[in-house]
C-alpha cells in the first residue's frame, strides 16, 4: 500500500527510579510504563519525490529534520536504502492531541509510530524486537512506545519487558498550557542534588532492577489491584521538579484530596495524572478540580489504560 494511518498512544510512568550513571552519558533507569489511549493520529503517504515532508498544524511541533518522525523516516532510509530508493519520499501528517514538552512521550510515539508505518508501507516484515531495536536509535521512550502495554522498562528506558495489560482504570491527565518542562534539565537537576547516592557497580544496578521487579507494584499490576496501584505509584523526579513548580505540586494535592486512586507527576512533567475506577468519576474528578483550580491555562483530558502500542488505523 502508499499509505497508512496510525494511533500513536502517550504514555505515563507507575513508577520512575533513577539508579546511577551509565558510560554512555545517560541515566541508569528503572521505570514502569503505561500507555493511555490519548493519542496522535499519523498518516504516512509516498509521496513520488525523494523529500520527506511533515505537516502538523500544532504551532509548537518543529516541521524540520529535528522532528522525531522525521527522525524515524532518516533512520529507515538509512538502514533500508533499497527500499527508499524503490519507495522514494514520504509525506508524514500528525494530528496532535497529545500536549507537547509534558512528559507524556509525545515525540517519542511520532517516532515510533513511523517507524511501524514505514515498515508496512515497504513491506520490510521487521518484528517487533527488530523494530524495537532500531526504536533505540531515535530515543529512550520510543521503544516502549512501539509496543506499548504495561512494561517495565530498564536500561537507559530501552530495555522492555512485559507486565500484565491493564485496561479497567481511568486516567486524568492535567497539564497547565503554559507550563513546559524540559526533560535533560530535569536529569541534570537531579544529577546535582543525588548523585551522592548513584549505583554505578553492575551488581548493585542489577539487585535495585530486581527489587522492582518483585516489588509490590509489579504484584499489584499482576493481581489488578487497582487501589495498591494507586498506593505505590513512584517517580524520583519528583524531588527536583515540584519544588521549582509548585503550581504542579499544589495540582497533585487537588486530586489527592479527592477520591483518586492515585496522583503522581508523569516522567519529567509537568503533567499530572490521577487513577480512577470510572470513566465518570474520573470526568467529574477532573470537572471538579478545574474549577476549584480555576485557571484558564489548566487543560484536562480523561484517558483509559491501554494494552497496547502503535496500532493502524482506517483513514
Ligand atoms: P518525553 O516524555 O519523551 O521526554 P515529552 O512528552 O516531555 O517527551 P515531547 O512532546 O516529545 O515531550 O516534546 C519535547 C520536544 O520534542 C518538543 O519541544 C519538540 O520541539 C520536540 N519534538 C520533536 N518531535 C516532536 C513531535 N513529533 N511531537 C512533539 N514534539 C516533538
């Protein structure tokens, strides 16, 4: 085919560790994450040229080979030269829903959702590990986001493993318009606040993974328990981003004095989410919390736990 339509989900963290330095300049992660099915449409066309051409009608996604789905055409035409050459250019159109610089792996799950596409579209029959592999080389989040779920996610975040798929909690995501928090300085401000307690020995890194992995919220996601779930939610980012915006802060204690599940920041923020058994109780936790708020710049969505990632779409 010369087209394909994509969902691209975003996805947020259960849990975010930071456990030391790795020699390739990242951060040493153990994380739990979860896709939500807020998502963006991607629609990819040959378009009979040899250029790559993106459209986009958010103002604040970059149109030009800094984007990530460009990015992720660059990649294939590198790997596949054949195919490119056969196949020529792509026009690639994303219809954005997912907030922009909000920790929710916007960019990540263009990338990814492009990397699935392009594969159709010049019928590679790549597997998933195979793509997942090639999802590396763009960035941390974009393999999870390939096959997205439940996973637990190590490494420098590209390390995925399966969990049980959760599916029957609601998720509301809140995020103020004119707030953005920019990831690499979130790490840094971490790196210079707790890099005293870094875990560098490969021994120590392995047991702080394993911990995780038969810690109670891996237990719970197995089990359902949607309460405990809620309970351990966890994210070391936290500590350097909540006291710099406390505007986020005062947001996580506004859905924790109602009755979520639980409340916790995503990834590097500054989105918020909060768990809920319903969809009507999360819409009308959200409705509740934007009023007491009462901000204009304050913007909700309400979301479910999806069991999956990149998926095709109809047109
Ligand atoms: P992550 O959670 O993976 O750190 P994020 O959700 O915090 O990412 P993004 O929405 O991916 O943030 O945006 C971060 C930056 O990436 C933006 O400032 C934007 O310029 C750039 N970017 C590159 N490609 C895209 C894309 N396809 N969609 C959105 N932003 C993109």
């Amino acid at each position: 085919m010369q087209s394909y339509s994509l969902f691209a989900p975003a996805k947020i963290n259960l849990h975010l560790e930071i456990i030391g330095h790795r020699a390739d300049g990242y951060h040493e992660l153990v994380m739990i994450m979860q896709s939500v099915n807020l998502g963006d449409k991607i629609h990819l066309r040959a378009n009979g040229t040899d250029n790559i051409r993106l459209y986009c009608q958010n103002p604040e996604v970059p149109l030009d080979n800094s984007n990530l789905a460009y990015k992720a055409v660059t990649l294939m035409q590198e790997k596949f030269p054949k195919a490119a050459r056969n196949f020529g250019g792509v026009d690639i159109t994303i219809e954005k829903n997912i907030p922009v610089s909000a920790g929710l792996a916007g960019g990540s799950t263009n990338g990814a959702g492009v990397l699935v596409g392009i594969n159709l579209m010049w019928s590679l029959g790549l597997t998933q590990p195979e793509l997942r592999d090639l999802a590396s080389l763009l960035g941390s989040d974009v393999p999870f986001c390939i096959s997205g779920g439940t996973s637990i996610a190590t490494g420098r975040g590209e390390e995925i493993e399966p969990l049980s798929d959760l599916t029957d909690i609601w998720v509301i995501l809140a995020k103020y318009s004119n707030l953005g928090v920019s990831t690499p300085w979130a790490y840094n401000a971490y790196r210079q606040q707790y890099e005293q307690f870094y875990v560098s020995d490969g021994k120590e890194v392995k047991s702080r993974t394993h911990q995780v992995h038969s810690g109670e919220l891996v237990k719970a996601i197995t089990n359902k328990d949607s309460k405990a779930i809620g309970r351990l939610l966890y994210n070391d980012l936290e500590k350097v981003v909540l006291p710099e915006y406390p505007a986020v802060s005062e947001l996580i204690t506004a859905f924790r004095n109602e009755n979520v599940l639980g409340a916790m920041m995503s990834g590097s923020g500054p989105t918020v989410f909060a768990l809920c058994t319903t969809e009507q109780e999360a819409t009308s936790i959200a409705q509740k919390v934007q009023n007491s708020i009462n901000d204009p710049n304050l913007n909700c969505w309400v979301a479910q736990m999806c069991p999956h990632g990149i998926i095709t779409i109809e047109d």
